[in-house]
C-alpha cells in the first residue's frame, strides 16, 4: 500500500509538472496552429533563471523570487519570438515546426556558450528539505511545494479566461478567429498575450523543475514531446483536458516505470495516447458545436 501510495504521489508530481510546460502549447497550438518546438529551451530558460538568481540572494527567497522573474523573462523571449518569426507564418504549422526547432538549436548552443555544457544544480531552500509522512509514507515538501504551484497557476488560468475580458477574447479567438475578427476583436493582440502567458508558464515550469534534479541546455528536450502528447490527448485549447491528460499519462508513466524502466514507459504512455485518439479524436474534451459535419 505504501509503495502504490508513492508511486501515486510521484506520478502526480510528474503529471503536474507536464501539465504547468503544456498550459502553454494548449493555448498557443490550439489558438494559432502554432508548432512551437522552442517550448522547451523557455524551460530552460526559467530553469537558469533560479541557478542564478539564487546565487546572490540565497536559497531561501531565490525560489520565490525566481519564479515571476522567469515567468518574466520566458514570456519576453516567447514574445520576440512571436513578433519576429512565428506571425509570418500562421497557418503554416509544419514552416513553424522547422522554424522553431532551428530557434531551439541556437538557444541551446547559447546555454552551452554561457554556462557550459554540464549540467548544474539550483540548490533548493532549506525550507523545501524532508517531507510530511501520509499513511508510513513521506511525501517530499518539494513535490508538494510543486503540486500547490501547479494548482495554483491553473486556477489563475482559469480565472483569466472565465473572468476577464482579455481572456473571454482568447476563448472567442481559440473557438472561431473569423468570427472573432468580424466582431472587433484585435487578433493579434490576443495571440501576443496567449504567447507571453504561455511562455511565461514555461519558465515557471523550469523553475520547478530545478527541485527534482539536475539542469542543463537540453533540459526542456526530455519534456516537450510528452508535453505535446498532453496537448493532443487533453483536446487543443481546452483546459480541463490538459489537466486529465496530464495527471493520467504521469500517473501512468509513474506505475509503468517502476514495474519495467523508463523507456518502457514512454513507449506505453505513447500507445496509450495512439490508442485513446482512435476513439475519441478530438481528444478527452472538445469543444461542442452546432456546426454539421
């Protein structure tokens, strides 16, 4: 029991984490059509932002501090992205793909140029260390500190979207860009505050990721594929399908890797979403229409 308890909490860490990288690609994928494969190195951005912010204010308030300055700094470089290349190329999916994974290059061999190709590690505050027993079982206060974030920023997200003005255009845009255009919504503006919103979660995420190990250059390249899986099993641009889809795969990944090994469980997570999408294509939520198919 304690063992299936664990592997529960990890797989909800591990879903968490997969959930705060593809918040952003749901939006951006769903709303624009976008491929952004240089998801990952905003991921890794955040993640450098904690190493060095830690450095000189120290442990215990570097964390707090890192994460807005991530969100920050991510959603600027997602930003210049948008504004440089990617707004030249809506509706071309596959010209975004090629673009941004050329842009993902140059980023990484930027990290490597700066802070060398081994990995280092952000050391986490103090007030992270030991954990809280549940059932004979400990529960580590840094995955906890990682869940609580996680809920946090979705319910923030969700807020943002069913609250605010700027985030019912968003779902307008996400829903019909014709017809969002033809009733005076600016287009392009939403699609550069989706971009920096989802960039910025990206940076969050690298910063929570500096909590479970080591980070490097190619840190958000053994995230985004499962991140995109997320995208495509929970249903493009819906949240609650992010959400289910992000705590099952690491709930899965999670009981699948400790009974086999890790890339095992990658294979079956992958087979699993194949498997899903042959019965619902449109993924676990979609949105209802009246249109006739």
């Amino acid at each position: 029991m304690d063992i299936y308890l664990s592997q529960a909490f990890t797989g909800l860490s591990v879903g968490s984490v997969l959930l705060l990288i593809a918040l952003g690609l749901t939006f951006t994928f769903g709303q624009m059509g976008v491929i952004n494969l240089a998801h990952g190195e905003l991921i890794m951005a955040g993640a450098y932002t904690a190493y060095m912010v830690g450095g000189p204010i120290g442990e215990s308030a570097g964390l707090l501090v890192a994460l807005p300055v991530a969100f920050a700094l991510a959603g600027t470089m997602g930003l210049i992205l948008e504004r440089v290349l990617i707004r030249r190329l809506y509706g071309r999916p596959l010209d975004t793909l090629l673009v941004t994974w050329g842009v993902s290059l140059v980023l990484q061999q930027l990290a490597r140029d700066i802070f060398g190709a081994p990995n280092v590690n952000a050391k986490a505050p103090a007030w992270l260390g030991g954990g809280v027993s549940v059932a004979g079982t400990i529960l580590p206060y840094a995955r906890l500190f990682i869940i609580a974030l996680v809920a946090l920023s979705v319910t923030g997200i969700w807020l943002y979207m069913t609250r605010l003005p700027q985030g019912r255009r968003m779902r307008a845009v996400m829903q019909n860009r014709q017809l969002a255009a033809c009733s005076g919504i600016a287009t392009q503006g939403v699609d550069q505050r989706t971009f920096f919103i989802g960039s910025g979660l990206a940076g969050m995420a690298g910063v929570a990721l500096t909590l479970l190990g080591p980070i490097g250059p190619s840190l958000g390249t053994a995230y985004i594929v499962d991140a995109f899986l997320v995208v495509v099993a929970g249903g493009l641009g819906q949240l609650r399908g992010a959400v289910l889809a992000a705590i099952g795969l690491g709930v899965l990944q999670s009981f699948v890797e400790f009974k086999t090994q890790a890339s095992l469980a990658k294979v079956i997570c992958f087979v699993a979403v194949i498997a899903l999408l042959q019965v619902r294509p449109q993924g676990l939520v979609s949105v209802r229409s009246r249109a006739l198919t």
